[in-house]
C-alpha cells in the first residue's frame, strides 16, 4: 500500500542554452520508475475549475506543469499534502492507491501526465467513499 509520503517531486534533466531557451528530457529507464504506456495533457482549465478528484489502483503517473502552475492535492485516506507545480523541469510521481486533486490553475497553464498503463475505465476509483474502502 502506498501513502502520501512515497510521492515526491522528482527533477528533470534541464539542458540549457542562453541562446536558443531550455530542454527538459524523459526518457524510459531513465528519470521516471515506470515505462511511459501513456501521456495526455490538460489545457485551458477555466479559471476556478478543478480536475482530477479521483485515484488509480494499478496506474503510476508524472505530473508536470508544462507551462503556467496548478496545484495537486493528494490524499490516502489518513494524510494529504499539497504541491505546487510551476516548473517543467520537475514533475510529481504520484504511486498507485493516492486520490488527487488538481486546481488553482493559472492562466495559460498545461498539465502534462505520463502514465505507466493506456486509459482503463476498471483502474478508477471515482467516488471518494470508494476509495476509502479500498484503502482499507
């Protein structure tokens, strides 16, 4: 079982040039502790709006802010914390079995997900109450 605590912000390579701006690289094997199998992106969130509100029980996800800052709540039942996201070169590994929040979009802001499995309705736990149950 996870918890809050195993979730962490990891750093991303950053390659920079004064000339030609930054690069910020994920390769499979490398930064990330799962295969990438799938990757989306949230954008022109409106502003007030949250997303999210639910938790996997097999998918591990990176979650970037690839432009503009969002936060993301997590949540294990017993414990939640909060990270503010605002730079591409850092992104948060939430585990397996954490519900999560997303809000406080700004403008203009991108969310970028990598995720360890392809979209599977049966991986979700979308009501809270449920969750619950499967954490214990």
């Amino acid at each position: 079982m996870n918890f809050v605590s195993d979730c962490k912000v990891i750093e991303l390579d950053k390659h920079h040039s004064d000339r030609k701006g930054n690069l910020s690289v994920v390769e499979n094997g490398q930064q990330l502790p799962f295969p990438v199998k799938r990757a989306y992106w949230l954008y022109d969130v409106p502003g007030g709006e949250s997303r999210g509100a639910h938790a996997h029980k097999e998918l591990e996800q990176l979650i970037i802010a690839a432009s503009g800052s969002f936060r993301v709540t997590l949540d294990d039942g017993t414990q939640k914390r909060s990270f503010y996201l605002n730079r591409p070169y850092q992104g948060l590994h939430v585990k397996p079995g954490i519900w999560r929040d997303l809000d406080d979009f700004s403008s203009g802001a991108v969310c970028l997900v990598l995720a360890s499995e392809v979209y599977q309705a049966e991986d979700y736990i979308r009501e809270y109450e449920e969750f619950l149950r499967f954490r214990k």
